[in-house]
C-alpha cells in the first residue's frame, strides 16, 4: 500500500475501534437487566457485525488498490502498443530505403558490368554518366 491509502486505512481502523467501544458500551448499559446468555448472544452478533463492516471495509480498500494496479497497467499496454506502432512505422520506412539502395546497387552494378571499373579519368566519367542516365530513366 501507498501512504496515502495507509493513512485512509488506519484512519478507518479508528472509526472502527470507536464505534465498536460506543457500541460495546451501549449493548452492556442496554442488557444489564437481561440474562448473562441473552448479554453473550448480543455481543456475539455485535461482535459479528463490526468484523464484516471491517471485513468490507478492508475488501474496498484492496478493489480501489487492485484498480489502481489494473489502470497502470492499461496504461503500459497503451505506450507499449503505440511504442510497437512507431517501430513498425520506422521498420517500414528503413525497408524502403533499403530497397531503394538496393535498386540503385543493381543500376550502379549494371553500368560497372558494361564499361568497367574504368582505369581513366574519362571512362569513369563515362560510367558516371550511364549511371546518371538509367538512375533518370527509372524515375
């Protein structure tokens, strides 16, 4: 638990132990008259009573934590699903490049297969300008 549902949960342990007292004291001034066994029944019942109010008490205060938990979590599932989103998005776009480099290896590969690596200036040039020329013409 978190301080401030401790503070709430003792705060109500209090009420409790107050109203249970009043309670004890008013049953006793109440049957003074009466039998010892009819006095045991009361207190029994009574006694009975105050732990299913605690009993409830304590099953609220444990939903209201579960709930919180249950939020949080929901939560992280969110940011993890739009976390996969963004990768899967960048996956796509990292994709595409790549085939896009991959298209302009095979052209590059192409234009070096029909005029060499070039051992001049002006062959490499002349390779260069192949290059440019399908690059343009796949466009």
């Amino acid at each position: 638990m978190n301080d401030k549902s401790e503070q709430i949960f003792y705060v109500l342990l209090r009420i409790f132990v107050g109203i249970a007292i009043v309670g004890l004291m008013v049953l006793f001034i109440t049957n003074l008259d009466k039998r010892p066994t009819d006095i045991a029944f009361s207190l029994i019942a009574f006694i009975i009573s105050v732990a299913a109010l605690v009993m409830t008490t304590l099953q609220s205060v444990s939903i209201l934590r579960q709930v919180k938990v249950t939020k949080k979590a929901a939560r992280l599932v969110q940011e993890s699903s739009e976390m996969i989103e963004l990768l899967i998005k960048e996956d796509k776009t990292m994709e595409r490049a790549l085939r896009e480099d991959l298209a302009l290896d095979k052209e590059i590969i192409i234009a070096l297969e029909e005029h060499g690596v070039g051992d001049n200036e002006d062959e490499r040039k002349a390779v260069a300008k192949t290059i440019k020329r399908r690059l343009r013409n796949k466009s």
